[in-house]
C-alpha cells in the first residue's frame, strides 16, 4: 500500500521528488537579499552612531566653548577702572582694551586646549561690559569616513563688573 503524497509519515515533499528525479530545482529570485539587506543595514547603523558620537562631540564643543567665553567674560569684567570708582563711584572697565581683553586671553590659554580659541573680544556700553567669543574644534571620527571632518563651534558671554550694593 503506498501512502499519498504529503501524508502523515511520507518522508517525501516534491523537492526531494525533483531531485531524485534528476531535475535541477529552480533559484528562488529572492536569493542573495538578506546580503542585501544587512549591508543596508550596516551602513545605516554606522550613520546613526556617527550622529550620535560625532552629534555629541559637536554640542560638546559648542557646550566647551560657551563655557570658556563664559570664564573669560567674568574675569576681563573685574578689569575695572579704580582710580575712575574713587574718583566717581561708577564702576566702569579700563580705558585700555587690550589689558581687559588680555585677561579674557589668559582664561583661554589656563585651559591648555589648542582646539579653543579666543577669536573676539570687545568693550562696549560706555566700558560698562566686556563680550567674549570663543571657538571649539570639534574632529568627527564616524563621520570622517565620509568626507565630513568636523567643525568649529562657537560660544559667546557679555558680563560686566559688578558695583554690589550702592549705599544711598
């Protein structure tokens, strides 16, 4: 008795018919496209973790450089005139930019970091205030793979020195 094809116990589907036959089994046409695929794959992961790594190391810089504009702000703000405070009371900076400016310059250059420039600093409101901009470099590693090197990120502060409490 023989069983029909495709019954419980058969141990033989219509590829195993084929072959046994002598008849080559057809390709599918889908062969080869999970390689497809993981290769799509693998590039876009590898783009996604370049903007996160190299996003990252871009606000790092950006986030460094305010921070250092910051510093270099305050301490070219206390660079007052004190011979003008006794004279006056009113708090103003030196008449000299280069002697406020030069102070903002040696907060820049305490951070020991060549990727951090001092790249403008001014006096302005009557030399009430100091604004301070400082550059980051930034190099991007994933995405440098790509063309794309990095960049330089800035950051800004204005701060002014402080006259604390006016006694009336």
């Amino acid at each position: 008795m023989t069983r029909p094809r495709g019954a419980r116990g058969s141990h033989t589907t219509p590829l195993h018919d084929d072959v046994r036959k002598g008849r080559v089994p057809r390709l599918r046409a889908d062969r080869g496209s999970m390689s497809v695929f993981v290769v799509i794959f693998s590039v876009v992961v590898f783009l996604l973790a370049g903007l996160l790594v190299d996003g990252g190391a871009a606000i790092n810089a950006r986030l460094r450089a305010s921070d250092v504009a910051e510093q270099a702000a305050r301490a070219a703000a206390d660079q007052i005139d004190v011979e003008n405070l006794r004279a006056t009371g009113q708090v103003r900076l030196l008449g000299d930019e280069r002697a406020v400016c030069g102070r903002a310059q040696e907060i820049v250059d305490a951070h020991d970091d060549a990727k951090i420039k001092l790249t403008r600093c001014r006096t302005g409101a009557g030399q009430a205030e100091v604004t301070v901009a400082v550059s980051a470099r930034w190099d991007a590693l994933f995405l440098a793979a790509l063309g794309f090197a990095g960049s330089d990120m800035s950051g800004s502060a204005t701060a002014g020195p402080d006259p604390g409490d006016q006694q009336p």
